[in-house]
C-alpha cells in the first residue's frame, strides 16, 4: 500500500479562534460562537446567505438616492417620538433621510450641506417625497459592486464582519487544502477549493450572483457536490463493512411458516408479504442482513419483525428486540408474548425498571439459552447482556440505533442479522443519499378495512366546540387521547400545562374515566395507565407525547393535539396515526393557538390536505427545507448545508454513481489519485473511520 500522505501540517492555522481577526473580541466572539462560527476557518466556509448589488435601480427593494444634502430639521410624530429629517436635492426632485433614535452627533455629524451623497436603502414615501429611513451612506466607488449578506449575531455590524471575512482569506485561504480529487474536478470542471470558496464570498458579477441563487454555478455545485459525496461515501463503505463478514446463513423452513401461518391472528397485506420475502432472501444469504423496513404508522410492520425472529429462534438462534421507548418495549413485549407463547418460544423483557435480582437472571438465562427472545430498549444493547447464539436484531424507529451500538455487537464476536424498522416517511431521494449502507423495503398499504382518519382544525379559542365534538364521538367503547406538547422532560411548566388541562379535560368530560401519562411518571405507573386505557374502562388519555411512537390501542377513535402549531409535521402525522387502528371511522382534532404564525397555518393545512406520510414529508420538505422533518438532531440525519434534496437530485445521482465506481476500483482507498479522499475522511471522522473499515 502507497504510503498516505497526511497534509496536515496547516491546520492549527485555521483553527485560530475567531478573535484573532481584527474587530471582533471577546463579546462578538460568544455571538458568533453561538452561529456555530469559533474559528477561522468557520469564518472562511461560512458562505453569506444572499447578496445585493449597490446598483441605483429602481426595481431593486433596496436601492440608492442620490442628491445634494440641503438641510435637516427634527420632526415630531404623532405618537411623540423625535425623528431627524435630511433633506436632499437629486436631478429630478427632493428626497428626505430619515433618523429615528438619533445620535446627538449621529448623523448631523456625517452631512454637509451642498455635498452630494449617495444613500442606500428601502425607500418609501414620507411626506410625499420619496425617503428612506436609517440609509448607508454610500462611497461613490463602491456604486455598481456587489456586496455579500451573512447571518449575523444580533448587534453585529456586516462591515465589521465583511472585513473580518476579508481579513481570513487573505490570510488563511491558502492553508485550506483540496478536498475532491483532481479527476473529479476535472469531470465536472469544477473549480479548486479556494477559487470555489472566493467566489461564494465575493460573486464580483451580476452573472455569477444570478446562477449562484440558481444552484447552477460551479463553484456551488461543487460544494453540494463536495456535502453529498462524503456522506455517500461514508455510507457505502459502511455498507461494505457490513457486507464483508460472513453472515449467518438461515433455513427457511416452508413447514414452519405453515405452522406461523396458522397461528396468524390476520392475512398479510401484500407490502408486509412482499416485505416479508425480501427479509427471507437477505437471511438465506450467508452475509449480514443490514435491512430497513419503511412502513407508515400502522402499516404493520411488528408482525413482520415477529415473524422473521421466530425463523431466526426455529434456526438455534436468539433475537433481540429493541424499542425507542419503555412504554414502546412493553408494548412489544405484551403482543411477543401471546405471538410467541404458540409457537413454544421464550420471550422476556428487560428495561430499567426490572429488578436487579430479575435482571440477574434473565441474564444467565441469555446465556445459558433458555431465552430465546429478549424485549428491551436501547441500553440492552450496551448492558453486560451476553448471549449463547444471537443471530437477530430488530431495532424499532431505527434511527436511534447507531454506529456505536453496531461496534458493540461487532465487538462481541456478533454477525447477527438486522433488521430496523422505521416510521419516518423519507422521500426517496433523502432515502437514497442517507440509507446508501442500507436496503430497503417500503410496506406501502395499510391493513384492510381500515377509514381514512378525518381531521379537523380548530382555534384555541373554540376548545369548547372541539370538546363537544369529542363529546359526541365518545360513546360505546371508544377511547380518545388528548395530547398536551412537552418540549423538553425535564421542563416543569409543560408539565404544569398538561396536569392542569387534565384537571380541565376531567371537568369538562365528567362522566367518562380521565388519565394522566406524562414523562416524569415511573415506568410502573406508566405501564399501569396505558393498561387501563387499552384494556380497562379508562375513557381518555391526558398525556405528553411519551405516546408518541408506535403505541397501539386499537378502541382509541380520537386524538384531540392541544398547540397543534408547536408539533413538527411528522411528529403530528405519528400522533395521527395512534387513531384509526380498526374499522370505525377515527377523528384527529388539531388545536391551533389563536396567534398562529402563517407557517404554522400551512402546516396545519398540510395535515388536512395529505393522509400519507410520504405525500406530508414531502409538501414538508417544500414548506421548511429538509433541515426540521425528522424532528432535528435525534433523527441522525446530518445537516445538510448546501444540498436542498428536491432540487438537486441530479447531483445525488451523479454522486451516488461516482462513489460506487470509486470504490469498486479502489475499496480502501489507497490508490494515490484518492490520497485527497483519505484524508478528507480522516480529518471528517477522526478514529470512528475503522467504523467503516478503512481504518
Ligand atoms: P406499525 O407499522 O405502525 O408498527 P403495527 O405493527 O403496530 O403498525 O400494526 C398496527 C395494527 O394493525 C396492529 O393492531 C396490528 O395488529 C394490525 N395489523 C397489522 N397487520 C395487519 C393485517 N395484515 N391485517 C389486519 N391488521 C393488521
Ligand atoms: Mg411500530
């Protein structure tokens, strides 16, 4: 193997704190700091969001005024506030600047009277002329160039800051290293980095600014490029890891699913059976199965689970079930039981609240075989659980099952079988850019017979008019939850907000059996509640979104979701989904605050407008951009600067394509042409790259 040439020697140079730019101390440091910008080399790739031209022209929002400064007066408006009036001269007529909050020597001291000036800003009328409140005083030898916006921390002056970005190319630019290979650049004539980086900073032309905005200019199309390329790549070449090993090799016995059919409580629907198969052909294979199950909330995706690991059990081995949550993991394990309990296997739960005693011996029972299932949440996996044969894995609302718990199970000596199920409504080109290391199989129908839920939107101001519809729904055996937003846990004034709509809830509805779930309740307590509303006489269920995920109570016909506009689409498209689990027509009722925002307005409009959660992610991802879908940072799904997934599937495939050839001629990586690759890889991911095999 070449030796791998490590460039690194530059780096601490870009890794100055920004402070040591001119004009920004310590107080603007924590602002920017705040922005996610510490060094200068955040500031070199912290490209401005828009730019605008100082061009004098009129269908420009803001524009520039020239003129004479003639006088300038105080004037007073009618609510009594001072405002400073400047009065100028042009070709055509006068024009005024105008100063609210004005400095004694602010901007008296800027003005001479008979000078020509150069103002720039939105001008409105004031007075009947045209004037513009607070305007830049313009060089006449800046009039024509193009100036770059950046985000900045409240308070911040963008000339300061402009000259702090100027200051940081000029002297640490050259430090920066390539990052694409040169047969790469050369394809797509993309420019160098540092060209790339200049050019986003400082467009110079109208042209470069124009196909800039339109995603079209190279040195954009090369940072999208640059962002999709990595992540491809990191997806492949943990693909390959997985791949690599010798996984278990099953037997599907025919005799066996006879014998799982007949214990079937219901006839699969053609996406589970066509699910099903693929799963059957993955655990044929003596490789490791790596594969997701995308399926919208109540498409029945844990009967699919249930199936595949009583074949892994049927083969010697055990399986492992992991839930999102305890509430969920419970869940699981209640259906596991009667499932399994037919077809003589031994099911078992472990989650935090199970004793030490018990958990002593489950755990020897794990080892020693007579466990054949194990139910639990994520931190089984990181317990001291040991197993005599694990052969398969199921991890529920898959995204929280990382590369760090797969190294544990690969630690311990494990090539099991896995299979993740999500909810997550991923449009496909998300899916093929984010799952490169995963197959996928979509269950895209639901179970038969089932009504598409209605739902309604009300103000907070009619609770009243949405409680008499509940009211009216709730009769017979008919259950309904009543959803309260918990932000955050530990956040005491949520739960105050929830225990005291429970407190209302219970008075409004009188008659009828309230409960009340939130986060802070003890598992114990938790498992009680929602027995009681699943199987006891318990009418409605106050609770924060612990019921968020995947919870089934099939008599539940109601979600009423109280400050509707503070949930994410797909976390109201979840909540949606605990409703509608039978053959009775289901009812979602979105209360919105009275003081929505437009955008809350549209989100609630979507929810009316689309039942499938792919159409919703979808008309989301059009509403806010990719960044918020999934709920932000616990979804896994890593920020994407420069890609806009709808826009730019073109690149993603061109990308996609690329990566693969790469590493079918050079899996490692060590060919010198990839020697930028490499290294780019070891300065993204640091030690974790052995994660993905190139260690
Ligand atoms: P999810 O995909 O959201 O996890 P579940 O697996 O919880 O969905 O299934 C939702 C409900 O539908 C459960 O009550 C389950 O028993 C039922 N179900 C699943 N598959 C079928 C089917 N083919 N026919 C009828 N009911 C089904
Ligand atoms: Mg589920």
């Amino acid at each position: 193997m070449p030796e791998r040439n490590n460039n690194q020697a530059a780096f601490s140079f870009l890794n100055y704190s920004i402070n040591n730019l001119s004009g920004i101390g310590d107080k603007f440091q924590s602002g920017f700091n705040r922005l996610k910008i510490y060094t200068v080399k955040d500031v070199i790739f912290s490209f401005p969001y828009r730019y605008e031209a100082l061009i004098p022209e009129t269908n420009n929002e803001k524009t520039i005024l020239t003129g004479t400064f003639i006088n300038s007066s105080i004037v007073r408006t009618h609510k009594g506030k001072s405002i400073y009036k400047a009065i100028f001269k042009a070709d055509n007529g006068y024009f005024s600047c105008l100063w609210v909050n004005f400095n004694a020597n602010y901007p008296s001291s800027l003005l001479h009277a008979g000078s020509l000036y150069y103002m720039y800003g939105t001008v409105i009328k004031f007075e009947n002329v045209p004037a513009i409140f607070h305007p830049e005083i313009i060089n006449k030898q800046d009039i024509g160039k193009i100036r770059s916006i950046y985000t900045m921390p409240a308070g911040f002056s963008i000339t300061v800051y402009r000259k702090a970005v100027k200051e940081a190319l000029n002297k640490y630019l050259n430090y920066i290293n390539e990052t694409l290979p040169k047969y790469i650049l050369d394809k797509y004539n993309f420019p160098n980095i540092k060209d790339a980086v200049k050019t986003l900073h400082y467009p110079e032309t109208k042209e470069n600014v124009e196909s800039i905005a339109a995603r079209k200019h190279p040195a954009y199309v090369r940072f999208i490029y640059e962002e999709l390329f990595y992540l491809q790549l990191v997806m492949q070449l943990k693909r390959k890891t997985y791949t690599k090993g010798i996984g278990i090799k099953y037997n599907i016995d025919k005799e066996y699913l006879e014998e799982i059919n007949k214990i079937m409580p219901f006839k699969l629907t053609k996406g589970q059976k066509k699910a099903l198969l693929d799963i059957f052909n993955d655990m044929v294979k003596n490789k490791q199965m790596n594969r997701l199950i995308q399926g919208d909330v109540g498409s029945g995706k844990t009967i699919i689970a249930f199936i595949s690991a009583a074949v892994a059990v049927h083969n010697g081995y055990q399986a492992v079930m992991l839930a999102p949550t305890e509430v969920l993991a419970e869940q699981h394990y209640n259906n596991a039981e009667k499932f399994f309990s037919r077809l003589n296997i031994n099911v078992c739960l472990l989650t935090g609240s199970v004793t030490k005693k018990n958990k002593e011996i489950m755990k020897e029972k794990l080892v020693n075989g007579e466990i054949d299932i194990i139910i639990g949440t994520h931190a089984l996996i990181e317990e001291d659980v040991e197993f005599q044969k694990l052969g398969f894995i199921i991890a529920d609302e898959q995204h929280r099952f990382g590369v760090h718990q797969r190294k544990i199970l690969i630690d311990k000596g494990y090539n099991p079988d896995i299979l993740l199920m999500t909810a997550t409504p991923i449009p496909r080109t998300l899916a093929m850019t984010l799952y490169g290391d995963l197959d996928v199989s979509v269950i895209d129908e639901m179970p038969p017979g089932r009504i598409p839920c209605i739902t309604k939107a009300y103000r907070a101001s009619q609770i009243t008019k949405a409680f008499d519809f509940v009211e009216e729904i709730l009769n017979d055996k008919k259950k309904g939850y009543f959803i309260y937003p918990l932000i955050d846990e530990s956040d005491k004034l949520e739960l105050k907000a929830a225990t005291q709509s429970y407190e209302e809830v219970k008075k409004y509805f009188s008659g009828k059996k309230v409960g009340l779930l939130h986060g802070k309740m003890k598992a114990d307590e938790k498992r009680q509640l929602l027995h009681d509303f699943k199987y006891g006489d318990m009418d409605i269920l106050v609770s924060t979104t612990v019921v968020e995920v995947g919870v089934d109570v099939p008599e539940a016909t109601v979600i009423l979701i109280e400050n509707a506009e503070r949930f994410g689409l797909s976390q109201l498209h979840q909540l949606r989904g605990r409703v509608g689990r039978n053959d009775i027509q289901s009812y979602c009722l979105l209360i919105a605050s009275d003081k929505i925002s437009e955008y809350g307005e549209k989100r609630i409009k979507a929810m009316l407008e689309f039942k499938d959660g792919f159409k919703l992610a979808e008309a989301d991802l059009e509403l806010r951009g990719q960044g918020d879908f999934f709920g932000t940072k616990q979804s896994g799904i890593p920020d994407l600067h420069f890609t806009d997934i709808i826009k730019d599937i073109k690149i993603i495939q061109k990308v996609r394509n690329d990566v693969t050839d790469i590493l079918e001629e050079d899996a490692d990586l060590s060919l010198k042409k990839n020697n930028i690759i490499y290294n780019r890889l070891k300065e993204m991911y640091k030690d974790s790259t052995s994660y993905f095999g190139i260690g």
